[in-house]
C-alpha cells in the first residue's frame, strides 16, 4: 500500500512535471529540471508504470510482455503534435547518440494519445521516419486502454478544441520521457527541458553493457 506521504509527493510531482501547451500560443511551459545525478537516481523510487493492452504500429495487440528483455525509452504523445512532441523526440535522438556504443541502447516506444487521428497506418509512417531509430514502437489503442496506460505513469493530458484550425483539436500533456527497464520497471524519467547529454550520463547508470 501506498503511503499517505508517498502519495502526496508522487501527486505533487505529476501536477508540475513539464505540461506541454500543444495549441492556442503554440507555447510549450516546463517544469525545470534539478540536472542533479542523484535526482536521476531517485526518481524511479516513484514506481510508475503498469501493465498495459494496446495495439502496436501493425495492428497487432500487444501487452507490456512483449517488450520485456530490453531497456525503453518511453513517452506519452501524438503525431500532429506541433511542439512538445517533436522537442521530446529531439531530446532522446540527441541523447542515444550520447550513448556508449558498448552499452545497450534502450527502444524508443511512443503510446499516443490520439486513437482517432494516430491509427495503426499512421503511427508505422510515424515511426519510419528516417531520423527516428530505427525500431521505433508505437502504440494506440481505445480511449480507455489508453487512459490506463497514462494514469499507470501519471501522464495528464486533455484536449484543447481549435474551431479555427485546419488541425481541428489538441492535446495539453504532460511531457515526461520514462526509461522503462527490462522487466517493464521504471528506472528514471526525464522532463523535456534536460539536456541530452544528462540524460544519456543518467541512461549509463541502468542500462545494461553489450553481451559479447
């Protein structure tokens, strides 16, 4: 069970991590981040995360199972997304290429918000882009599963109706990047305003060396 104290601190840390404001202004407002290693450290203390159900970028249904065996950098988006996505993705481009090459570098896995825009077809020409990694993930699913999945990360996120725009809606979220281990276990996470090679020093203190 979790503790009253806990609760409060897990509460308090999700209402000001890093909410993206992907409309009106087209501005992005984030939590500062502390850069201090033991933050890195600490931060999975949290304990977010779950099991999930939901359906990857081929239409297959998938769980948190099939993902197990290797480390995941994760995060919570959409691929109309006009600012904080792209800044996200940017920041964990930069920061595997900041990685060992002897180290496992974790998949990089984005569970979208958008199951009606972000369809299976969609979300494989999203992740194909070239300047991705190459092994990319992405996940949709019904609203429901993937309500589940954010409230097991304390992802927040609501839409933002835009009568004058071609785009028609947005999402504000929260912008948190989660490095899952190989059990599906949170190591640490990231906000969007840490610099990528702080977070790849902070990836070298969990992620596993290259076998062989």
């Amino acid at each position: 069970m979790i503790s009253t104290s806990t609760l409060f601190r897990t509460c308090a840390l999700a209402t000001a991590l890093t909410i993206a404001a992907c409309g009106n202004d087209g501005s992005t407002n984030v939590a500062q981040s502390s850069g201090a290693q033991n933050t890195c450290m600490s931060r999975g203390d949290y304990g977010w995360g779950g099991p999930f159900s939901l359906i990857d970028q081929t239409g297959t249904p998938v769980t948190q199972e099939d993902y197990m065996g290797r480390p995941t950098l994760m995060y919570f988006g959409y691929t109309v997304c006009p600012d904080a996505c792209p800044v996200i993705m940017e920041k964990i481009t930069y920061a595997l290429d900041e990685l060992p090459e002897d180290m496992v570098h974790p998949r990089v896995m984005l569970i979208s918000f958008d199951p009606e825009r972000d369809t299976p077809e969609v979300l494989s020409a999203y992740v194909s882009n070239p300047y991705y990694p190459e092994d990319m993930v992405g996940l949709t699913g019904s609203d429901e599963q993937i309500r589940e999945a954010a409230d097991a990360f304390q992802a927040i996120y609501s839409v933002s109706e835009q009568e004058d725009s071609a785009i028609g809606y947005v999402f504000d979220h929260s912008a948190a990047i989660y490095l899952m281990d190989e059990n599906w276990e949170m190591d640490t996470f990231f906000i969007a305003t840490e610099n990528p090679r702080d977070m790849a020093d902070c990836m070298t203190n969990f992620l596993p060396q290259v076998e062989g």
